[in-house]
C-alpha cells in the first residue's frame, strides 16, 4: 500500500475530501427521506466559511436530488474550481484495493455511478474530476487501477480528450479509455453496430429544429434528411436522457405541435420500432457487460413503448416482477444464449470494460438495442421484499465488477515488474 505521500519522490500526494457521495445521498432519496434538512445544514456551513469540499459536492448533489438541477450545478463549478478529488466511503480499512475514477464536471448523471458498484467492496474509491484549464495533479492520487467514468456528451469531451492524451503515460491499467467511451452518444452507435448480426439498431440522426420545422412544413420529407426515416418518428433533444423530451411523431402537424414546446436547437430522430409482445405490452431489457461478460440488470414491462423501469409499474403486478425475476434466473441460458452472436458482436465492437445496453427484442426476434451507455444506473435500492430475487443478481454484477478491478490491477503490477 502507498502511504498518502510518495516517499519515494519527497511529493505529497492530491489532498483528498470526503464525502456523503451519491449512492448514499441518492438511496437516501430513492427510501423517502427529506433530504432538506440535511441540504440547510451544509447551507448554514457553506455560510459560515465551515464547508469542506467535500461537503460542497454533497450539497450539489442533494440539491440536483431535490429537483434543483441549475443551483447544484452552479454549486459544483463552485467548488470544483478549488478542488477535484474526493473520496467515497470505503467498507474496508485498509482497502484491499485503490481505484481512481475519471470524472467529468457534469450533472449527476453525466458519469458513472460507479460507488453503487463498489459499496460492499471493500474497495477504495477516489474521484477525480478532470477540469479543463486546471490539468491533472502531479503526482497523481496513489491507485492500482483507472477507470473513466465521464460520458460521451458535449460536456465531457475536453475531459476525454485530456485523459486521452495522457492514457498511454498513465501509471497504471486504465480502463473504459475515452477513444472507446466517445463512440457511444446514439449518433454513433448505430454505425458502430451496424451489420452485426442479429442486432437491429435503428439509425440515429443528428437534426437541427430548422430542418424539423422545413418537415413540419411541408419543405422536407423525413427521407430527405435520412433514406431511412418515415413517419412515425422518435424525436428527442440531443443531450437528453431518462425520457425527457422523448417524443413519437406520427405526422408534420405533430413536429409542428412538438417544435412549439421545445427550446433546444438540436434533437437526435429516428424511425419508431414497434416490439410490443402479442400481448400488447412492451418489455425493456437493462444488460450489464463486466469484463466482456452480459448480466441482467432489470426488465421492465408495460403498455406503452417509452418504457423506463420508473414508470412500468413494476411495484404494482406481481405478475410482472415473476416474469423480471424469471428472466434474471434464467438469463445465462435464456436470453443470454438466444442473442447471443448480436450481444457477443456488440461486445466486440464496442470494446469497453464496463457498459450497459437498453434493449428489447423486435418482432423478428432480433436483439433491439435502444442505447449503449457507459453511465446508467446500476444499483441495489429496490425493496428486498418486493424484489427478492434482486439483490443476488445484483451482487453477483457487483462482485464481477470487483473482480474485474483486481484482475486488471494484477496484470498491471505484472506489466510493471
């Protein structure tokens, strides 16, 4: 173990803040609990010239939590400009291991939610954010292994492109490296992925709300601005994500109504792929790649096609939580083996260490794939009562995730010797 200075080059390492973090403020929230008094606390310390760092970051993410996302961002810029690397809480002391994540100066969605994977772990986590103009401690914090967790989004990409170039100096295994990260924004990847076989992922395009208001009247046909586009249509803001602003588009008079109520200037369309089942219901797949391997994360069922599993009403049937917990259990030689040459060519061209698909299955039994994503939610916060069957599904994503970390940071000491 590194002591927290290097003793071999007289440096003193990054200071390190610690902090609540988000998997504890965000289970916190996810259970029920007010946050606000705990956010007036670390206002009153802010006041007082009291507040830590790390408290600072807390405060942000609690007031993103509360719904106040521009505040808590104002918040964090405040404090990432004086400091970038906090620590998480460790179940382990000594840890048996050091992880150091690349982060992004981005909501709280914008990287991986990487302390839900480590909790339990005994696994230290350090965060460090990467801020264009500031540059990267020298030394570095002491680590065994990297791991980016910014997104590929329009905040991240100075982020990237400065971890980018400085991944082949880094001191140790670094993994999710940013030229593999930045083929992921839904433009992408569907040319990343096209061809593969047994895989159907519709093209994404990129357009401006002067071309959808060239459709809307009547100037454009959706095939003028992509061969494959035709009504209905799926629009979202480019940058969007958990459905906001997510749209089906049957019509111009509908692009019209929908261009009335949006400011964004940018929106990612596609072609609507309709994967109800013969029952009418639609069935959404969250997969997790750890190391090159598919875990089922959750399914998500419901009557209507922009399903997420927030509003699929998964609490309310215990007929839908049998079919989720029938899909986990039987995952390796169900779903897993039936798409199994479209998940292992997904794998193979998107290369990272850790992602996770959205998917569904078409209604030629192709593997769907809605998004691929390096920063989704992978957590264990659902009730054990109403959800049994999760929290072993969920460990076993979490303990190969561990393992996967360790493995890495072996072969790097190899490497190294």
């Amino acid at each position: 173990m590194q002591p927290d200075s290097d003793q071999r080059t007289g440096f003193s390492e990054p200071i390190c803040a610690d902090r609540i973090g988000l998997a504890s403020l965000t289970a916190m929230a996810f259970n029920g609990a007010d946050l606000r008094p705990l956010r007036d606390e670390l206002i009153s310390k802010v006041v007082g010239g009291t507040a830590s760092a790390g408290e600072g970051l807390d405060l942000s993410l609690i007031a993103q939590l509360l719904g106040e996302k521009q505040t808590g961002l104002s918040i964090q810029a405040e404090v990432l400009a004086f400091h970038q690397l906090f620590r998480s809480p460790c179940s382990a002391h000594p840890p048996k291991l050091r992880v150091l994540a690349l982060a992004a100066a981005i909501d709280m969605g914008g990287n991986t939610p990487i302390e839900f994977l480590l909790e339990e772990s005994g696994i230290e986590l350090k965060t460090l954010y990467v801020i264009p103009g500031i540059g990267l401690p020298s030394p570095l914090p002491a680590h065994d292994v990297a791991i980016v967790i910014a997104s590929d989004s329009d905040e991240c990409r100075e982020a990237l492109r400065i971890i980018d170039e400085m991944a082949p100096r880094w001191p140790q295994p670094v993994l999710n490296p940013p030229r593999l990260v930045c083929n992921l924004d839904r433009d992408k990847l569907h040319r990343l992925l096209q061809g593969v076989e047994g895989l159907d992922i519709p093209a994404t395009i990129c357009v401006t709300s002067a071309q959808l208001a060239d459709v809307a009247q009547g100037n454009l046909s959706p095939a003028d601005i992509a061969a494959e586009l035709h009504f209905p249509l799926i629009v979202r803001p480019r940058g969007s994500h958990a459905g906001v602003g997510l749209a089906k588009i049957d019509d111009r008079a509908a692009i019209g109504a929908y261009l009335a109520e949006r400011a964004e200037q940018e929106f990612f369309v596609s072609r609507f792929v309709d994967y109800a089942n013969e029952d009418g219901l639609f069935r959404k797949y969250r997969v997790v790649f750890v190391d090159r391997k598919p875990y089922a994360c959750h399914m998500a069922i419901a009557g209507r096609w922009d399903i997420w599993y927030l509003n699929a009403g998964m609490s309310d049937s215990a007929d839908k939580r049998l079919e989720e917990e029938t899909f986990m259990r039987t995952f390796d030689f169900g779903f897993a083996r039936r798409h199994a040459t479209a998940l292992a060519g997904s794998v193979e061209r998107i290369g990272l260490d850790y992602f996770t698909i959205d998917c569904a299955e078409n209604k030629r039994g192709d593997l769907l794939i809605f998004e691929a994503d390096n920063t989704a939610v992978v957590h264990n916060m659902d009730s054990p009562e109403l959800f049994p069957y999760k929290p072993p599904q969920m460990h076993k994503i979490f303990e190969a995730f561990a393992a996967m970390l360790i493995v890495r940071a072996r072969q790097g000491r190899e490497r190294a010797a």
